[in-house]
C-alpha cells in the first residue's frame, strides 16, 4: 500500500514539466541511456540528472548500469498505487452522486409530465 510520504514524493516528481517530459519519453524508448535522453532538453546534463535522482526516489524511474550507459526505465506502479488508493475513491463518490442526480431529474421529469386533456 503507498504511503502518505510515498503519494507526496509521486506529486512532487510529476509536478515538474520537464520530469513528466523525461516520463514520457522513457515509457516511448525503455532502456535508453541519460546522454542520448539528456540530448531532448535544452538544459545541462547535470539539470537532467537532478531531475532523474527526483523521479527515481519517487519510484518512477528505475535505472541500472549497462557497462558505462545508465539505461532508464519506467515504473509506473506508484502512479498505479495512487490511482486505486486516491483516484479511484474519489471517482467513486462522485460516480454515486451523478447517478443520484440523474435519478432525481429523471423522477422529476417523470412528475412534471401530465397527460393532455382533451
């Protein structure tokens, strides 16, 4: 189960456009190294490397050595976590409210239709 301390570490990592960006990449080319994802910012290598430390202590980014290249990869667990534990609880209470709204416009419409005389 995520923790509080684990959502804030998600929230914080994605709340950065340039590390959802550094996300969206990875997730469309696994396993490729930081200088060839570092290429795709204008910013310094070491900027990137502050951000990928961000998104792996989230859990987000899961990386190994492959002889001198990091490869990167996407963990998309936490991001799934948050989903069922937040997400999905509030989904839910307003799916109910929505069907309770419908149903009172339905009975009032249902009430306010009259049969014509003639």
């Amino acid at each position: 189960m995520i923790t509080n301390d684990d959502m804030d570490a998600v929230f914080h990592a994605l709340a950065h456009r340039t590390r959802r960006e550094i996300l969206d990449l990875v997730r469309d080319k696994p396993g490729q190294g930081v200088g060839e994802l570092a290429k795709a910012f204008d910013v310094s290598r070491i900027a990137v490397m502050n951000h990928l430390s961000v998104l792996e202590k989230a859990g987000l980014l899961i990386s190994h050595k492959d002889g001198r290249t990091r490869r990167l990869y996407l963990n998309a667990m936490p991001i799934h976590a948050i989903h069922e534990r937040w997400v999905d609880a509030y989904s839910a209470h307003w799916a109910g409210r929505m069907s309770f709204i419908k149903d009172a416009a339905e009975q009032a419409a249902k009430s306010n239709t009259k049969p014509k005389e003639d």
